[in-house]
C-alpha cells in the first residue's frame, strides 16, 4: 500500500466505494436499527422510543450499532484475497 498521499488507513471506505453509497447506506441502516431498538427495547420489557428525549436517542444508538455491526459482518468479503 503507497502511504505517501495521506496516511495509512485513511480514507479506506473511499478507497473501496468511490461513489460514496456507504455513507447513504450507514444512514438507512441506522434508521432502520433506530426502529429495531425501539422494538428490542419494548419486547425485553423496557420502555422503546418514548419522545424525542435521551432515553429514545440511547434506544435509537443501541439498535442502530446492533443492525450496522451485523450488517457489516454479513457483508464484509472475507477470505485471503478480499480487500482490507
């Protein structure tokens, strides 16, 4: 890898998706992890998405890492010629 640009390990999503859909794609995902948490939040028994409050962010931010992580587990190439 030539680090002589910028340095290493910058930029990498640039680097894999040019056109910048990873962004919008975070952003739908963490919409939809938003409404995940406010449905995981109510089925354990606590209270979901209440308001525009702190609890309904942490709700919100708690779902929305669980969709992004396991989204980004799925659909990471993997193997040894994958990139990064």
């Amino acid at each position: 890898m030539d680090c002589s640009r910028r340095p290493c390990g910058l930029d990498r999503q640039h680097d894999r998706e040019p056109s910048g859909e990873g962004l919008f794609r975070d952003i739908l995902l963490g919409i939809v992890g938003g409404i995940v948490g406010g449905w995981l939040f109510a089925a354990i028994g606590s209270a979901g998405v209440t308001g525009f409050n702190v609890w309904s962010l942490f709700v919100a931010v708690v779902g929305s890492v669980i969709v992004l992580m396991l989204y980004h587990a799925i659909a990471r190439p993997h193997g040894p010629h994958s990139p990064a």
